[in-house]
C-alpha cells in the first residue's frame, strides 16, 4: 500500500477511534452523573488514560520513536491545561465573566503534576544509562503512592477539595440527570469495556498505517505523539467546554488538570513497568524547550488557579501557551 493510502486509512481509523472514544466517555459520563463528583470526573478521566495507555502500549511494540511515551505525555498536559482548560476559561469567561471553583482543587493538581513530571520526566536526564531500570523501577513505585493518596483524599474525608456547590437552579441539569438514568450502570460499564478494547484493536492497525505513511515525509516525531493525545482527549473537550458554558467550572477544572495528572501519574508506571520486561528503556526526560512550556504552563496555572475565579483572561493566556506548542511542535522542536 502506498503512503497515501496509508495516510487515508489512517485517517479514518483516526475518526473511527475517535467516534469509539466518544462513546466510552458518553457511558462514563453516565455513570458519572449517577455517582457524583469527585467520583464522576474520576471516572471520565480514568477511561481516558485507559484508551490512552492502550494505545501507545500497541504503538511501542512497533517501530515507533524511543520518545513517543515522553511526547504523549507531554502533548496531553498542554493539550489538557493549556487547550481545554484555557479555551473553556476564555469562552466561559467571555459568557459569564468571573467563574467560581473550589481552588483547594486546582492547588492539589497543580503541585502533583509538578512532582509526578518532575520525577519521572526532568530528572530522568541526570539518571546514567547503566542505572535506568533501577530508577525506573522506584518511578513506578513513586507514581503508585502518589495516585494511592490522591484517590483516598478524591474519594475520602477531603473529598470536598474537588467540589463546589452551586446553586440548584438548573431544571436542565436535572432534566438531564434523569436521561442519564434510562441507561443501566450494566450497559454502561459493559460498553466502556467493549469500547477499550475495540479502541486497542483499531489502534493496532492506525499506527501500522501511520508508520507506512509518515515514513520519509520529514514529518515531525511528535505528529504520533499529539495524534494519540487529541483521541485520549476529544471526550474531555466536549464535556469540559459545555460544562465551562454551564458556568460549572469545577468539572472543567477536574477535567482539565484531573486528565493532566492522571496521563502523567497512571500512564508513566504502566509504561516503565513495559520497558522493565522487555529490557529495552523509552526517552523519558524532557528536551529543554519542552521542560521550559511545561515550567511555563504550571507557573501560569499556579498563578491563575489560585484565587477561586477564571476569567477570559487567564484563559487566554494559557491558550497562547497552547498556540505556542502548536507552532514548536510544526517546527520540529
């Protein structure tokens, strides 16, 4: 098969994968509204990093980059913070001004994703090559405590960190809570589970035809990379933004910086735990223009985070941010 055709049969596994994720994050979210926040946002997140992971588990076992686990990870956290929490904050913001959230949320995501990155994406640099399997064996061991007292304070007695009452005035919101019950939980979970693992048959096949027809074409190593985290990621836009023009900012935060950490601190364990067995180590550390935008992104998010608001402005900054990836990432850098 030539490289066009490659590329088109790519293409629309890309949609159809696309399109299969969409009705994984739809049964999610039904069971997210049957349970609740923080439980619900939890649940969206972790079907994501689950479609996530499964996908660059069967793209490494080809010929992919060395960095692609690097670079998804990468390319997640700017498309989470960056593209959909900043779009979200700036539309909401144009909408509805000021949005109120709980920052005690925003807070704990941000200074996890600056440990769980920090450790396992900065620090990977300075390990010596003879040494990797042991770091990267107290990587996994660190990533596994780290989400182990997130989860407990998520769904424990600091439960309320991610959450924030607002008025009970939307009759919608109900309306639509009680079109969410029409569907079993056994339809739902039944569906998630069908959903992965049909994602992970398609996604097989996409990166045999993404390798044929990127091959040679000087395309950028990073396309993969950012292919991978936009399908993780298309169900979060969608529910993040509506949620943004509810003016329920706490979901979009949840959202936004909940799929961040979750990618960095679920998909890191899993995907060293497959470079132990197999011996063969993946690039994880950072190059320097990449640690400088995800530095960048965490400051702006601590500074913007802080006070329990967005507004348009702040969405806009971290959507430039956004932009400014984009246009690295066409560069090459």
């Amino acid at each position: 098969m030539g490289q066009a055709a490659s590329m088109i049969a790519a293409a629309a596994l890309i949609a159809t994968i696309v399109l299969a994720s969409m009705r994984v994050a739809h049964h999610a979210e039904t069971l997210a509204v049957k349970v609740g926040d923080p439980y619900g946002t939890m649940i969206l997140t972790l079907s994501a990093v689950a479609v996530e992971v499964i996908i660059l588990a069967i793209m490494m076992s080809g010929e992919s980059s060395p960095t692609l686990v690097r670079d998804t990870i990468y390319a997640a956290v700017m498309l989470d913070i960056n593209g959909i929490l900043g779009l979200a904050a700036l539309l909401g913001g144009l909408k509805h001004g000021e949005q109120p959230y709980n920052d005690d949320s925003s807070k704990t995501y941000g200074v996890m994703i600056l440990t769980a990155m920090g450790i396992s994406m900065i620090v990977p640099e300075f390990i010596p090559d003879a040494k990797w399997h042991y770091y990267s064996a107290f990587t996994i061991v660190a990533m596994i405590a780290l989400y182990a007292l997130f989860l407990r304070m998520q769904v424990g007695k600091h439960s309320y960190f991610f959450s924030y009452s607002y008025p009970r005035t939307e009759k919608k919101h109900a309306a639509a809570e009680e079109d969410h019950d029409e569907e079993s939980t056994a339809t739902s979970i039944a569906t998630i589970l069908i959903g992965v693992v049909l994602i992970g048959l398609l996604a097989e096949f996409m990166s045999a035809f993404m390798d044929t027809g990127l091959k040679g074409t000087g395309a950028p190593p990073a396309i993969a990379a950012i292919v991978v985290a936009a399908i993780s990621a298309a169900p979060e836009i969608l529910t993040a933004l509506r949620a943004a023009l509810r003016n329920r900012m706490q979901a979009t935060v949840n959202i936004a910086m909940g799929a961040s950490l979750s990618t960095v601190i679920l998909t890191v364990p899993v995907m060293e735990a497959i470079a132990l067995y197999t011996g063969q180590p993946f690039i994880m550390a950072m190059a320097p223009v990449q640690t400088v935008m995800v530095m960048i992104t965490l400051i702006a998010a601590a500074i913007n985070l802080n006070d329990g608001e967005t507004n348009a402005i702040e969405g806009m900054t971290h959507f430039i941010l956004f932009a400014t990836f984009i246009m690295l990432t066409a560069l090459g850098l």
